[in-house]
C-alpha cells in the first residue's frame, strides 16, 4: 500500500514567510540527550516534540538532517527528551550551539541505561531509538519511552521567537 501522496504545487510564499507563520505556533522546548561510545554526553535544544501513540508509548522529534549530531544520534540506541522547565531557557539557548562540553556545569543524573537526565525538568522521557523517517530537510526521530518521570510545574515555551512560560500571570 503507497501510503505518500502526489506532490503538492510549488509553494506560494518563501521560507522566511513560512517561518514567521510557523513561530505562531507555541510549542513546548527540549533538550535531547544521549552518551556517547567514549563516554561523552551530547544534547541538542528541539521544539519539534510530539506524542505519537499510548500503545506502545511513542514520541517523536525531528532534526535537521545535516545537522553534526545526526550520526550520534541515529546510531544510539537511547536517548532522553527532556521538556525544560519555564526556569530552564539558558539550557535551551547553551544546547543550541556547538560547545566543546556542553554540560559542564549543567547539573543531571543518570538514566538507567546511562543517558543524562537533566536535573529540574518538567518531565523526561528516556526512549529507545525506534526508527527514523526522512522527510524534507529532516529526519522525524520516533523513540519508544522505556521510562519517564514527571515534576509538576511551568514548563518552558517557544512562541514567535520569544521564550515564555505556561505559568499563570
């Protein structure tokens, strides 16, 4: 069964007018998290975060497909989604740079299976890297959570370039 539809007509706006509609989307903001085979943590910032299914429990995130952490993360059996709590924006704004260390620093524990859990988050999600579809400039990562673990309070939000919060005001 094809299951792709016949391509769309070329877009009528350009990516920067694309942009600007996506950014009035508020989305939650996470840092993903995985070890490397020396023993090395790397974590990128990802607002692209979405629940999939209950059964079995599945979550997906997308990254750039040229991005340097694409074969750590393609080639690692776990990771860890961790959805940054509202106080949390200088980690989502030092995991979106390249930095030699990036945790030095930054205060985690360790997961099960060795993946860095991010000390103060709202919520994470340790999953097992499941599959992986290209799509466009992306790569739609989809891990099976193995484990999660929730601390009630304001999360992190990206909205029309800004950082925010779900608390009240």
């Amino acid at each position: 069964m094809n299951t792709r539809s016949p391509r769309a007509p070329a877009p009528e706006f350009d990516t920067a007018h694309f942009r600007q509609a996506l950014s009035q989307f508020a989305t939650g903001v996470t840092v993903i998290t995985t070890r490397l085979a020396d023993g090395s943590f790397r974590g990128l910032t990802a607002s692209s975060f979405n629940s999939v299914s209950l059964t079995p429990p599945l979550v997906l995130w997308s990254l750039g497909a040229g991005a340097n952490s694409m074969p750590v993360f393609s080639g690692n059996s776990h990771y860890v989604i961790n959805v940054l709590g509202a106080d949390q924006a200088h980690l989502a704004k030092l995991f979106s740079r390249r930095s030699d260390n990036p945790f030095d620093g930054v205060d985690y524990e360790l997961s099960r299976t060795g993946q860095p859990i991010l000390k103060g988050v709202s919520a994470w999600f340790e999953c097992h890297n499941r599959s992986r579809y290209p799509e466009g400039d992306h790569v739609i990562f989809v891990g099976e959570v193995e484990q999660c673990a929730t601390t009630p309070q304001a999360s992190l939000i990206f909205h029309n370039g800004q950082f925010d919060s779900t608390q009240t005001r």
